[in-house]
C-alpha cells in the first residue's frame, strides 16, 4: 500500500521525535546524558512504527537535537524545565539514532541542518527519510526550515511518535496543530511516547486532545493509513 501523492502532497506523514541514544539509553551498552526512565520499554512499538512506514512507502520526518555547549538548552548548572545537562552535542554517539528508527544509510536521505540557509524542494520530494536538526525544543523554531517542510509535504495525516512527551514531542504536536490545514489529522501514538518525569503529562496530553490531535495505539496505525488512502 504504497503512499500516493501529487505535486509532493503526502496522504500520510509519520513524525519520528527525537528518539536518540542520549534520550532513549541507558544500560551496559550506552548510558545516555538525559536517559528517559522507561524508555526501552517502547523500543518495540518504534520498531514496528519504522517497519510500517518502510513497508509502505511513507515518507518520515525525523527531528533530531543537535546542539553544541552554547546552545541555550544547555547548562551545566540546569533546572530540567528551560535548561538541561549537555546532551545530543553534534557528531557525538549520544544524537545518533537507536538502530529501531535509524534511517538507514542504504535508503535515500535527505538532512536539514538548523545551519543550512536553504532547502532542496527537488531532495525533499525524492528522498523517503527527512532529517531535521533542530538547535531548540521546538522543532519549528529549532529549525527554521521545517515549516516549509511540513506546507511542501502537505500531508493529509501526520503520525507522531518518540520522546519527551511532556518537552519535544510536546513541541511538535502542538506545533503541526497550529499549522495544520482543515483536513489535516494529527495522530499521537500514545504507546510509542514516553515522558520525562517531574513535568506535567496529563495535562499536556489533554491539550492536544482539546486542539484536536487523535490518540491512537501502535496496532491501530495500519488502519489509518487505510482511512487516508484516498
């Protein structure tokens, strides 16, 4: 069931967020630098979410942090609510992705650094996998250019996944909300996010309920492909 588009217009999106060592380990293997507690745990539901989006030829935005010590989240001295310990620094293990939603080097991918002063329509429409590099929380003013990204795919339904749900996953539901076109759904899987503790959840999950997002579970996405297939 291969995506169908015209002029770039996606019927459906997936939205990968943030789903980096530094956030997703920490084990014998790789202790991450702002390890979310439970993590691992929806390792599979990930993994899953990827495979479907290969199988069926969904393109795949996903953002990344990609900070230096300057950047303005960072801190050494850090209140876990503006500012966080060091973590996603460039080119370190710590902002690479876990292997269940690595985009694979074999695939076409296409990367938006924060940095970069333009995009390529031309990549953006021919590569499946789209990396963006963000230098914030926000997505959309952590990079500048994903906005442009998100009125060029033009998706009739974005499904979103990944950590923190209550910082960057936060961030990116409420941000394609605000942008969204009438027809646009905007879907959470609700077993494929997990929350930094000590920040609000409830409340964030019923705010994008109230602005209109749908929660759906990992077992349930096949079937809005389906419902977007025409």
């Amino acid at each position: 069931m291969a995506d169908k588009y015209v002029d770039g217009h996606q019927r459906v999106v997936f939205w990968n967020v943030d789903t980096q060592y530094d956030f997703m380990r920490d084990d014998e293997s790789f202790r991450g630098a702002l390890a979310i507690p439970g993590a691992k745990d929806i390792e599979g539901n990930l993994e899953a979410l990827t495979l479907l989006a290969k199988d069926t030829s969904r393109k795949v935005v996903n953002t990344a942090d990609w900070h230096t010590l300057n950047s303005e989240e960072i801190s050494d001295n850090p209140d876990f609510v503006n500012t966080f310990p060091p973590h996603c620094i460039m080119y370190t293990k710590g902002a690479e992705y876990i292997p269940a939603t690595a985009p694979k080097h074999s695939e076409i991918i296409y990367e938006i650094d924060w940095r970069d002063k333009e995009i390529s329509e031309t990549e953006l429409f021919k590569r499946r996998n789209i990396i963006l590099y963000k230098d914030k929380f926000d997505i959309f003013a952590g990079n500048k250019h994903t906005g442009k990204v998100l009125e060029l795919l033009n998706p009739d339904a974005v499904v979103v996944y990944g950590v923190a749900t209550n910082v960057c996953v936060d961030y990116a539901v409420r941000g394609l909300l605000e942008r969204r076109k009438d027809r646009t759904d905007i879907y959470v899987v609700q077993d494929a996010i997990k929350e930094l503790p000590n920040l609000p959840l409830e409340e964030t999950i019923s705010g994008w309920w109230n602005a209109g997002a749908k929660m759906v579970s990992t077992d349930k996405v096949y079937q809005v492909l389906n419902r977007h297939r025409m």
